[in-house]
C-alpha cells in the first residue's frame, strides 16, 4: 500500500485561503472596533470630568474655599447684579477658547489636590498666608493670556462708552487702542486685592529754601 498521501484539492486550498483571509480580516476589524470603543470611553470619562468639574458648586466642596474665597465671591458684581449676568469659577479660573489650555490646567490641578491632602493646605489658616502668592500667580496668568477669560465677556468693541462714567469711558477707550488687559485695573473685584499699595513718602514739616 502507497504512503503517498493524495493531492490536495483546488477547491479545498481555495475555501481555506478565503477563510483564513477572512478570519484575518475580521481580526483586523475586531482590533479596530476595540480601539475605537476604547478611545471613544477615555474621551467620554475626560468630557464627563471636564464638566462635572466645571463649576462652582464642585469647587466650594473643598471647605477652604468655601470658607474663605466663597463669601468674598458672593459678595461681588460677578455673583449677582442688575443685569442678572452670572460668572463662576471656572469662568474665570479655566482656560477658554482652547481645549488644550484647559486640559493642561486641570491636570495641573494635581498639585493642588498634593498640597490639600499632604501641604497642610486643608487648614484655612495655611491657606491664607500663602493667598498673596497665589493672587500673584493667578494675576500672572491672566497677564500671560491677554486676560482671555476676562474678555470672554467683557469686550472692548461690545463696550457703550457713552453709558459709563467719563473716567472709566476714558480709561476703556485708552485700554482699548494700547491692548491693556482688565487684571492692570480690575485686581481686587471678585477677591481680596493683595496688590502691594505705593507708600507716598509722608511730608516734611519744613520747607526747604
């Protein structure tokens, strides 16, 4: 009896070839269909924190603040005036207009949460000897950006000058043809100003000849 075994069938090694291109193929679309589902998830959780901690109700969950920049705010043009215009915290203190600015600042949210829980910044009294600091820094930013969050609702160009003051219409106006940001002016509106005060030298009691 022969050993050789007999040849293959043309049509065998055809349906084979077909379902290994297929079983590759769906594989292939299978690998693709997880990724997306993946990538669709990671977004989905990132635009659900994103929102979830985009606002001012989440912000004041951390007792500091709501013992101490909270009531400050509430007391201010941005919580409530006659024209109803509402501005919280994130309107101010997140980065508008550009998603990766905003991305970068809540991640840089992580350093705040270390000093929270291991900075000794769950006391208030911590808290408020470094609150100079921090309105510098965050005056900075707002310096860096042209005060882009400022002007997300505020805008020269949208402004009636003949409705305000003569001197805040003349300030505008100048502020408007020199590109000065609202922070060089505003400092102080929604929160304690820290801004250091220009000592006059006090007179003297003589005159000189």
């Amino acid at each position: 009896m022969s050993n050789i075994a007999p040849p293959s069938s043309p049509r065998r090694s055809w349906l084979t070839a077909c379902v290994y291109w297929a079983l590759e193929r769906w594989k292939l679309l299978l690998s693709m269909l997880g990724a997306a589902a993946f990538g669709w998830g990671v977004f989905a959780s990132w635009i659900s924190v994103i929102e979830y901690t985009n606002h001012t109700e989440f912000c004041i969950t951390c007792h500091v603040m709501k013992d101490t920049v909270y009531p400050e705010y509430k007391e201010s043009k941005h919580f409530k005036n006659p024209f109803g215009v509402h501005a919280g915290c994130p309107d101010c203190h997140v980065p508008q207009y550009s998603w990766i600015a905003e991305a970068e600042a809540k991640v840089g949210t992580i350093k705040e949460l270390y000093a929270f829980f291991f900075g000794g910044m769950s006391h208030v009294e911590n808290f408020e000897k470094i609150r100079p600091e921090l309105a510098k820094e965050v005056w900075a930013k707002f310096a860096a950006t042209n005060a882009r969050e400022c002007r997300h609702c505020h805008d020269y160009s949208s402004m009636v000058f003949a409705d305000q003051k003569p001197s805040a219409a003349s300030t505008h106006q100048t502020a408007m043809t020199t590109n000065r940001n609202c922070v060089e002016c505003h400092k102080g509106i929604t929160h304690k100003s820290y801004e250091e005060k220009v000592v006059e030298p006090a007179p003297t009691s003589f005159d000189v000849e």
